[in-house]
C-alpha cells in the first residue's frame, strides 16, 4: 500500500535541526547552542507571562496592535508597516510562499542562515548558494545567481552561522544592482549586538523603495525565544500580503505581553550589548590563545574553527563529556567548525577553559 504523496521537493529538505539543550547523564548542561541571550529572561518580562495566566482562555490580539505600537515606538517606525510573526521563522517561510514557488529561484550566500534553504524548498523555488570570500556574503557573487527567475535575495545581517556582516554600503549596492521585483530580505536578527559604524540593519532601504524587507526577533538580545516573535518592517504591498496569509492569531497572547514587556525593560538591550562586546572579545581571545582560529563576529556568537572536522568533532565530545553543548557545523558545511554562543561569565569561562584543556591535551597525544 501506498500513503498520500508530498511534492517531491519536500523530500529534498533536510530538518531544521535546533541546538540541543540536554545531554544524557548530565544534570547542569551549560547551553551555548542556540545563541539565546546571555542574560535571560528579562524580569519584566517574565511579570508579564504570570500576568496573562488569568487570561489564557481570550483569543490574542489578531494584529498585535499594542506590540507593534511598542515596536514603533522603540523603533522609531510606522506601526502600519510592521507585521508581527510566530517567531520570524514564520514570516521567512511566508515570504517565500508568496514571492517564490515553482518556476523561480531564491538567492542566498552559501553559509547562510539555513532556514531560507528549508523554507525557499518547501515553496517549491529552487534555492542557489553562492560562493562567499572569508565566510562572508560576496555580493558580486550574489548578483552572478541573478536570472529571470530569481523572485529573493536572503541575507542575514550579521550572519548567523559565521558572524561575518556586510556594511551599509555594500548592501546598498546589492540593493541598486538587483532587479526592481526581486524581493531583498535583510535579516537582521542580531543587529542589536552590532557596534560597528558601517552597519545599517535595513531600515532605510525598506524606507527607499518598495522591494526590500527587514526582519527582526525577539530571540536573541531579548531573551524571548522560547516565545515565538518576530516582525517583519516592510514596504506596504508587502504588509498587505503577509497580513492575507500569516497566522490569523500568530502571536500567542503571552508572547504579546511578554514582547511589550520586554521592549520596556530599562537598560537591558544597553547591558546585554556591552556584556556581548566584552565577552566575545574576551572568549575569542582565550580561544585564540589556546591555538583555535576564531572567525571575527558581529554576533553574540563565534565561530571556532579547527581545521579538521576530527578536531571539531572531538572538541564537541570534549565540550559534551564537560556539560557544555555548543553547535555542530556540518549542516553549514562547516563541520570543521563549531559555533559557540557568548554567554554569561561563568559560562564563557568555562568553555574556555574546556577548550583550552582539549587543545593541551590534542598538543601532548597528536
Ligand atoms: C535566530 C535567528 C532568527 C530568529 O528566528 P526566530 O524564528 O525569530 O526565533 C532569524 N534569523 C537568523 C539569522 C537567526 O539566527
């Protein structure tokens, strides 16, 4: 007997597979794998979550409408031109759907955020990867995959796994340079953790046309990932279609009020980047002293590199047999890799030190 068939381009997607966060045996695990904030929850933000028990059985808000006015607020944007998401994973597969789809192709660079490989997949476009100069998107090579049937471009801003970030004037010039009804979707997930000056997260090209969007999450700098939210800034054609498809009651009434909350939360976003800028430093300081190549990153995350992927391999298992889970590479072609979230203090120590200990240790047994 035979089941239902799916399209055959869903078999072609491997599964997203998400940063572990137990390991057998271990009772603490020191969670480095998912690039969650190194801070927590923020406090208000957790009030907020208690606060909306009394109120599970209501129906959230439909258009987010108080969280987009505090993400306007915050942002300094129209509320109109913001579209909340089940986490932006949601609006990533939506964009996809609408603009892609059979017959047409999507762009993005070869160690990019995989999710747009996955999503891009599912809709039925065929995804092309292009080649990158030091772990970093090459925009003349983007432009290179360009054809007739090209509907978006993905870039992520910085880039999540390499921490590699193009700087406003580059974007700009893939921008100019693409056709007008191909769609660029700048990710900027991790913008918060960004201190260079020639970084702009692409709010003035969602403002200079009407074919770019910019995507944001509450994941990462806000503590939020378990709750599922992200938005999208986007030219209003594009608002108008995301608005027809997403979930009707995407956004969760706790995720609601726990995004509110967290917005509101005094200095956290300050902390969190000075706390992200110290203390990547300082790991991939340690790292580097103790013979690990680490890959500049605009993220709170590094990229360790090994050299061979029996190194990263048994750098893992060091790590793992220690109660520390970081992120295997091999899914980003990179399995000589491993990415490693800044954490708090306690926790960058300790995987420095693991790893410092692993490398002696690799140095006196070959
Ligand atoms: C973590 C991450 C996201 C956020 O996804 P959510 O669905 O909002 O949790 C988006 N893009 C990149 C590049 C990321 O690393």
């Amino acid at each position: 007997m035979t089941g239902p068939a799916p399209r055959p381009e869903v078999l072609r997607i491997a599964a997203y597979v998400g940063g572990e966060s137990k390991l057998p045996g271990v009772n603490r695990v020191i969670k480095l794998s998912s690039n969650e904030g190194a801070f927590g929850v923020p406090p208000g933000a957790a009030e907020a979550f208690a606060r909306v028990a009394q109120e599970l059985h209501r129906y959230p808000d439909g258009g987010s409408t108080e969280l987009r006015r505090a993400i306007g607020r915050r942002f300094g944007l129209d509320p109109e031109r913001i579209v909340c998401g089940t986490g932006s994973d949601e609006l990533i597969q939506h964009l996809c759907h609408i603009y892609g789809g059979p017959g047409t192709e999507i762009v993005m660079s070869m160690h990019g955020f995989t999710m747009y490989q996955i999503a891009g997949t599912y809709a039925g476009s065929r995804v092309l990867k292009t080649p990158e100069r030091n772990l970093t998107a090459d925009v003349d090579a983007m432009l290179g995959a360009v054809s007739a049937a090209t509907r978006l471009v993905f870039l992520a801003n910085p880039n999540n796994p390499t921490g590699s970030l193009l700087p406003r004037a580059e974007v700009e010039r893939l921008r100019r340079a693409l056709p007008s009804d191909v769609l660029l979707v700048l990710d900027a997930a991790y913008a918060e953790y960004v201190e260079r000056a020639d970084y702009e997260p692409g709010i003035a090209l969602v403002d200079a046309g009407d074919n770019t969007v910019m995507l944001r999450t509450f994941s990462k700098v806000f503590g939020l990932g378990g709750m599922r939210v992200g938005w999208a800034y986007a030219p209003a054609g594009v608002v108008d279609v995301l608005n027809r498809v997403r979930g009707v009651f995407n956004v969760n009434i706790a995720a609601q009020a726990a995004a509110v909350a967290a917005l509101a939360e005094p200095g956290w976003v300050e902390r969190s980047r000075a706390h992200n800028a110290e203390w990547r430093a300082r790991l991939g300081a340690a790292l580097t002293d103790a013979g690990i190549k680490v890959w500049p990153s605009e993220g709170n995350f590094l990229l360790a590199d090994f050299d061979t992927v029996a190194r990263a391999e048994a750098a893992n298992a060091w790590l793992r047999a220690r109660g520390i889970i970081v992120r295997g590479m091999a899914a980003y072609d990179l399995p000589h890799c491993l990415r490693i979230t800044v954490g708090n203090a306690e926790e960058c120590a300790l995987v420095a030190d693991a790893l410092a200990a692993f490398m002696a240790e690799a140095r006196t047994h070959g």
